[in-house]
C-alpha cells in the first residue's frame, strides 16, 4: 500500500489522517438518487466523485463494501416532512404504478452511471426493500424516549436529544441558532418543537405506497433510510459516509441523530461531502429548471449547450475540478477538457511505440510520487490530472527524439498512466474500437502507402499538396526514417 491517505472530515473540518475502524477493511455509504424523475448533471458529479474515491481506496489494496442507495419511498416536498409522497404523485399524473415510475428511473439511473463508466457499489438497497428494518429502527428511538407519536406520525424529538448529545455537529451549529432559523409552530402543528422531523408518517386514504407499523398505516420519513440501511449493512460505526454538501444541514444531521439515539454511538468516522455542480453560479437542481440530463449533453440537444460532448470528456471536466470546490459549468471550460482528454488518451497510445535509451532525461520515479502525493492529499484529481499532464508532454518528448527514456522507466511510466487513467480515474478510450476509426485507421494507411509511391517517382510537389491537404483537416503527416506516420491534431 503506498503512503498516507489523508481525507477531509466535514465532521472535524479538517483534513485528517485515514485510519480505517479496521484494518485494511472500509465500509463506505453513499446516498443515492431519489428515483422520480432523470438524474441530472448535478447529481452525476457526487457519484462520479465517489467512484473516484472508491476506485482509488480499491487501488490502495482496501477491501472496500460500498452501500449506495436507492430512495423509492417517503421522499417528500416542501419542508420533506410533510405533503403527499413524490412517488405517489407523479404515479397519479402519469397514470402509472408507482413501482413503475421507481423502476424506469431506476434503469435510467444505471445506464447513465455506465456511460460515464463508474463502478457499480457493492450493495445497492433500496428504501421500500428495508421497510421492517426502519420501523425497528423507530421502534427503538422511541424506547430509548427520543421520539413520540402524534396521531400515527412519529417525530423525532430534536430538544431532548440536544440535552444528551449536540444536535447540528455537522455544520457546527448550536441548536439555538437553528431554532431561531426556523419558522414557529403555528398551533395546527403536531410536532413538540421546530425542528423536529417525521420518522415514520401517517398514510391518507390516497396514499398509494403506504405499510402498516405499530403506529397504523404509513410510510417512512426520509431520513431514516440511510440510518436503518447504513447500519445493517456496515454496522452501528462505520469508516466513510459520502454525499452531496447539500444533505448536510439536515439529512445527514438528523441521521447522526437517529442513529446515535437508537445505538448509543455516533454512527459515522468521516463525512465526506461534494461540493455542487452549478451553472452560471446557480446549484443546477432540478427546482431550478437549470438541470443538463446527460443524454442532452451528449447529444448537444440544448439551448445552454454550443455542442455535444462525449462522456469521457465530461467525466475529464469533473475531474479536472477538486471535489470539494465548486464546479461550474461552461462551453468553453468543456471544449479545453475534451482537447484535454484527447491529448492524454493520443499519448498513451504513443507511448506503445516509444524508442527507448540507455538514460532518461526526465525523473518517472519523482512523477509516480506526484501522482500518490495528490491523491493522497484528499483525493486530489486536478493534481493528478497535471501531473498525467506531464507523463503526456514527456511521451511526446520521446517520441520527436527531444527526450529520452530507459526501458525500465518507460515501463513505470506504462503502468502509471495506465493505473491512474484507467483504474483510478475511472476513463476509457472512446475512440479505438468504433467502425469509423478502424476505417480511418484503413484509409490513412492506403494514403500514407500512396504517397510513400509518389515520392518514389520524386513527384515532391504532389506529395507535400497531399500532405499539406490533410493538414487543413488537421490531420498531420511527420515523414520520419522509418516511414511517416500520421495523427490527429488536438
Ligand atoms: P437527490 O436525487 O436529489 O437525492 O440527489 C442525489 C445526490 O445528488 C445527492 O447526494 C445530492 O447531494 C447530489 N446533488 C444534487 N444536486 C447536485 C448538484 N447540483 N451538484 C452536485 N451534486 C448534487
Ligand atoms: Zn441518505
């Protein structure tokens, strides 16, 4: 395993030393998307952000079981703790089942993850699948006196926890503070105090997705999800929670709460949180109406939108941004990325035909070292991407003979670009294997043999005009000693 991994702790605010609960061993829980409707760009972001993560704590050599949920129940509008439930309601305007509606965006959501070529999480629970763990779950914050039941909704009794244990650790909060931030009962309401929210609630006669439980027939607050399936697939404590900044203020704070008042223990060591995907400043959410499905990105089929981008180019782009820095996105920031990523996947083919030297002229041990240093750093993928960056213009180097390299160091260097592109980075060639560019690859053999003729009968004016013709389809020839060869111009 290669040095020190050091990671950022919303919890603590500081970046700290990883130490895993145990050894070589993590447990990693994501939240996942709220199936109702297409993910958009935004949401791709926190998931390809952690599949960096996960890639690079598997790379350390970490067995890793990473939980990433799917919420398909009692996500609710407005304040989240109250209104009809989402699947309910799209299930009544679409005339469809609700399980349908959780079924095709559930769909929609892996195809988009495979495009963007990220790893599937070694569990994948769903909320309607742990029904019966989360009313345990509430059976037992209630027995332990944090929550009451008001008419067959249960709530989560925030004051009475504070007195025990600090509510608002995560975002460094007193709970006054919040309180004051929060709007006053106003006399209709069940709830003891402002900022308590629903465990369980009671069901309409409409509702549609609804269980019975000890409180009669409901369904599950939000929250309580990732409490009851984080515990029962990595335990009362486990290594890393990750997901969007935004959960943190209240999701992830009441699921500290309702874990710690059902297990006596605080359930997560790190927090790790993403930061946003915006566009022109603004969080891209779907409430906004700001939000790219990837399918439009791809294709350019939108109005913000000057082009289509590939997906790997766009994965490039998030990965060119910290993953606790915003992200904002712009044309001209994607069309330097895809210039970006083709001139890295153009240098790792090169390096395949590289001549190497009895001395090396640059120091490929010191980039390995770049390389580790920056993801060790809190994952640090722009690092990592400059120094890949490097790798590239030392390949290029090589090859028009301005640098040299020893077998042994070209060797490092193969694995490297290869280890941190591929396996870590999580990219892959878009461009080898399609019809079109084995025939490209065909014609250009057929021109270059063309020419090889031409010069062989001296005829120098009609070669340099077909090469100088490719060349205004950036398409450049470079006549060498053994033969010319050909590449596309980025
Ligand atoms: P949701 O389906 O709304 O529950 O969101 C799924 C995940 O996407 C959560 O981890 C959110 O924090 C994250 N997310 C939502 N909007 C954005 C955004 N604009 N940029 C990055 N992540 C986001
Ligand atoms: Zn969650």
């Amino acid at each position: 395993m290669q040095h020190q991994l050091s990671l950022y702790n919303t919890l603590s605010r500081t970046k700290e030393k990883f130490e895993p609960i145990n050894p070589g061993i993590i447990g990693l829980y994501v939240c996942g998307p709220t199936v109702y409707s297409d993910v958009h760009l935004g949401n791709c972001r926190t998931f390809i952000s952690f599949d960096l993560i996960y890639r690079y704590l598997l790379h350390l050599g970490f067995k890793v079981r990473y939980v990433r949920n799917i919420t398909d129940a009692g996500h609710l509008e407005g304040d989240r703790d109250e209104g009809d439930d989402k699947f309910a309601k799209k299930a009544k305007i679409e005339q469809l089942e609700p399980m349908e509606i959780v079924q095709k965006y559930t769909l929609g959501f892996h195809e988009v993850m495979t495009v963007f070529n990220t790893l599937p999480p070694s569990i994948e629970p769903t909320a309607t699948g742990h029904i019966c763990e989360q009313i345990e779950m509430i059976k037992r914050i209630i027995a332990n006196d944090f929550a009451y039941e008001v008419n067959g909704t249960v709530y989560f009794n925030v004051e009475k926890y504070n007195e025990k244990f600090p509510y608002g650790q995560l975002t460094n909060r007193q709970l006054e503070d919040l309180i004051s931030n929060t709007r006053e009962l106003d006399g209709q309401d069940e709830k003891r105090g402002r900022l308590d929210f629903a465990l369980w609630i009671n069901a309409k006669a409409e509702t549609l997705m609804k269980w019975p439980s000890p409180w009669g027939w409901g369904f599950p607050g939000w929250h309580i999800e990732c409490s009851a399936m984080s515990s029962k697939y990595l335990g009362d404590t486990f290594d890393i929670h990750g997901g969007g900044m935004d959960l943190q203020a209240t999701h992830h704070t009441n699921e500290i709460a309702q874990s710690q008042a059902c297990n006596h223990t605080a359930p997560v060591k790190y927090w790790m949180h993403t930061n946003m995907l915006t566009v022109n400043g603004v969080r891209m959410s779907k409430t906004a109406g700001n939000g790219f499905l990837p399918g439009e990105l791809f294709t350019g089929n939108h109005p913000l939108l000057e082009k289509g981008y590939s997906p790997m180019a766009v994965k490039f782009f998030m990965m060119q941004t910290h993953y606790r820095s915003t992200l904002d996105f712009s044309n001209e920031a994607l069309q330097a990325s895809e210039k970006g990523y083709a001139r890295l996947m153009n240098a790792i083919k090169t390096m395949d035909s590289l001549k190497t030297s009895n001395t090396s002229t640059s120091n490929i041990s010191e980039l390995k070292k770049n390389c580790y240093e920056a993801m060790n750093d809190d994952f640090n993928s722009p690092i990592l991407v400059a120094n890949l960056f490097e790798g590239a213009r030392i390949i290029n180097s090589v090859n028009d003979g301005k640098e040299s390299i020893t077998a042994d160091d070209l060797n490092t260097l193969k694995i490297l670009m290869h280890t941190y592109t591929f396996d870590v980075l999580g990219l892959k060639s878009e461009h080898s294997n399609t019809t079109t560019d084995k025939a490209l690859q065909g014609v250009m053999e057929i021109i270059l043999d063309i020419r090889k003729d031409i010069k062989a009968k001296k005829e120098f004016e009609a070669s340099d005009k077909l090469r100088d013709n490719l060349n205004k389809i950036h398409i450049t020839i470079k006549d060498t000693k053994d033969g010319a060869t050909w590449s596309i111009q980025e």
